[in-house]
C-alpha cells in the first residue's frame, strides 16, 4: 500500500520575511511522491500556522492524523522537520507511534537529505537530527536567559519597561513613586497578605498600574518575583 499524505506549514511571519511558499514546498513532494511511487491520497496545506502549536492541535494536523487512524494513508510526506512538529520530544514519540502502527515517515530535506523512516539509518538519522535541533533551541534559550539577566543587572531596557522605572534612551531610571508602591506590596506579602487582597488594596487606593489600569494578582505576583526588585 503506497498511498501517502502530503503536509506543507508556513507561518505568515516567514511568508514575509523569508519568501517560504506553500506551493513551493508541495511542488517538491509531488516530485518527491512521482519518484518513490507513492500515491497522493490529499495535500493538506497549512497556512499561518505556528510551528509552536503542536501537530494534534492544528486544524490540518488533525485531518493529517485522522486519515492515519482510519488506515487510509501508510506514508506522510514533509519537507522538514519543523513544518511538522514544534520539538525533538514531539517529533521522537509522534514517529514511535506511527512506526508502531506502520506508518512511513518521508522527509525531503533532513540535514540536506531525503530521509524515509521505513529503514534503521533513516530512524537512527530522525533522532540525531532531532536531537540536535533541540540542543541549538536550548542553547539560544540559555543565551537569552543571560543576556535578559546581564541587561537587568545594567538596569538597560529589556522589554516593555517594568514597573518601578522609567525610560532613559536604553538605561531604566528608577521612578521613585513608583518604587515606593512596590516596597509596599513586598511589606503587605511580608506581612501574610494574599495576591487577592494586595490587589484590592491597591485598587481600592486608585494606584493606577504601570499602563494607567486596575491591578491584577499576576502583575502583583510578577513584582514579587522579579529579581529586578530583589535589592530594592
């Protein structure tokens, strides 16, 4: 049985910025499909779509996986890992199920290769290439997690500009009334208050929050974790 199921994904944020097209990545299958004699069952096509949402949660990865229980496909065809799946973790046990369940996974561009699940260097290939994919992912989550700490440390601005300072070019300077209103909130926690009752406190007061608003409890308990305002 050769009939196969085609995935092509592109968010709107590539389109812009990279070119990427849907067509471009299924005339490619086709090809790919024409060369192995695998039969096209459907071409499902995922437009702005993230690649952050995993496969089970997109409306053409359900379809994709609907025809997968019913039988009625035994290969998938992709272009790469990340138009498919959002992680290694996500990649390894979704493939484990479908090998359990006879489904060939084919991906055309796999660290520059076409690479096919149906044989034991495919699979070996799968799991290395996955693996490293989510080592580079933490190692840049490690880098920014640094970097967020050293720009804090520096009091330089790091995002939306947190409560207690106000913009300089890119150094925060410390907003005096408002600092006064976080040593406030950290004195009423000290003092056993819950999140619930320091927000109404504070709204009660009319303490406007940093964007002119009502308080919330997880801007109160943002405040009270940020080691931004550990040494205030």
């Amino acid at each position: 049985m050769n009939h196969c199921v085609c995935y092509v994904r592109v968010s709107t944020e590539e389109q812009v910025k990279e070119g990427v097209s849907l067509d471009a990545q299924e005339e490619r299958l086709r090809g790919y499909c024409m060369m192995s004699a695998l039969s096209i069952v459907t071409i499902i096509r995922e437009e702005g779509v993230s690649g952050k949402i995993a496969l089970g949660h997109r409306p053409g990865g359900k379809e994709m996986l609907r025809l997968v229980k019913m039988k009625e496909v035994q290969h998938i065809v992709g272009m790469k890992l990340d138009r498919l799946f959002r992680d290694a973790e996500d990649c390894l046990r979704q493939t484990r199920e479908w090998d359990k369940a006879g489904i060939t996974l084919h991906l055309l561009d796999l660290g520059g290769q076409a690479v096919s699940t149906s044989t034991a260097m495919g699979r070996m290939m799968l799991t290395m290439v996955s693996a490293f994919a989510e080592l580079e992912r933490n190692l840049i989550a490690e880098r920014t997690t640094t970097a967020l700490a050293h720009k804090k440390k520096q009091l330089q601005v790091y995002a939306p500009i947190p409560y207690g300072y106000q913009r300089d070019g890119d150094q925060l300077v410390p907003d005096p009334q408002e600092l006064s209103v976080i040593e406030r909130i950290q004195a009423m926690s000290s003092g056993g208050a819950s999140l619930r009752q320091i927000v109404r406190t504070l709204n009660e007061e009319a303490i406007p929050s940093k964007k002119g608003g009502q308080w919330n409890s997880s801007a109160i308990w943002y405040l009270l974790h940020n080691n931004l305002y550990q040494s205030e």
